[in-house]
C-alpha cells in the first residue's frame, strides 16, 4: 500500500505492508519525502508526477491512497494543492491503479483514535503501528505512512 501525503514543497510518502499471521501487523518498507526544484508551480508538478511514477514503477503497490485537499481558510492555498493531488492522481491511473482518498481528519481518525490529532500524536502512532524505534523524520514522511495505514486500518469498510 502506497500512502501519499501531497504537497507542492514537500509530498510525504510511506509504502506499508500489512500482514496476518495469527494478528494484524504492518510492517514499513520505506518512506521519504518528494522536494520538487524549483519556484516555478509547473516545474514543481512534473517533478512532483516523476516521482510519483518512479515510487510506482519502484515499489509496485497494488493501490494508492491519497489525502484529500483540506479546507481551510486560504482558497488559493487549496487550489494549488489540488494541483499536486492531481498529478497524483494521475500517476497512479497512467499505471492502472486504484485510488483511495481519505480526508485529513479520517487520517487522524483511524490511526490516531481522533481527528483533531497533532503531528506529534500522529507520529507517535505510525511509530507504534510500524514497531519503529523512532517516528519516520521528516513528519510529511510519518504523514505519508499514516494514509496508507489509514486505508489497511479501514480494512473492508473501504
């Protein structure tokens, strides 16, 4: 499972397993953090969408999940972010992928325990779930873990 946190500075991403043998268990093959070059948004989206099919191509996951834009208070601070989301996106339907989405708060929710989680918290529990030594650094990379985490946590309700 590819989890993907989107960003045009920095796109977290985390590739987890889950397994069952005799209970649940996760285990994190890698996860790391895409940093486009570059000011220019164009620039920055075709880096951003290479990676994403190198990750892919890589990794060979059976499905990507995605955090979805947040709402919040600045529109053109949404409206980029969609940008990125859509290359994305778009990476994954060019190599025939599923695609799940997941709001921030049902992130939070399900590897948490509640929506308004901090960073803090959320790295915490990707290092529980994981059976880390230390939360994955830099936080977009926990972030990137907690979405693919939320959609094995989700499990068949998805």
């Amino acid at each position: 499972m590819l989890g993907i946190d989107p960003g045009t500075r920095a796109t977290g991403y985390g590739f987890v397993e889950g397994r069952r043998p005799g209970g649940l268990s996760y285990r994190l093959i890698e996860c790391g953090v895409v940093r486009p070059r570059g000011e220019d948004l164009p620039e920055r989206l075709v880096d951003i969408h290479t990676a994403a099919l190198d990750l892919i191509d890589r990794l060979e996951p059976g499905c990507v999940a995605i955090e979805s834009a947040f709402h919040g208070r600045n529109a053109r601070t949404a409206l980029v972010l969609g940008h990125a989301r859509g290359v994305l996106v778009l990476a994954a339907a060019l190599r025939g992928l599923p695609v799940h989405e997941y709001a921030p708060r049902e992130v939070k929710k399900h590897v948490v325990g509640t929506g308004a989680a901090s960073k803090e918290q959320v790295g915490f529990m990707v290092k529980h779930h994981l059976r880390l030594g230390e939360p994955p650094r830099p936080a977009d990379a926990a972030d990137g873990c907690a979405v693919a985490l939320c959609h094995l946590l989700a499990g068949p309700i998805r």
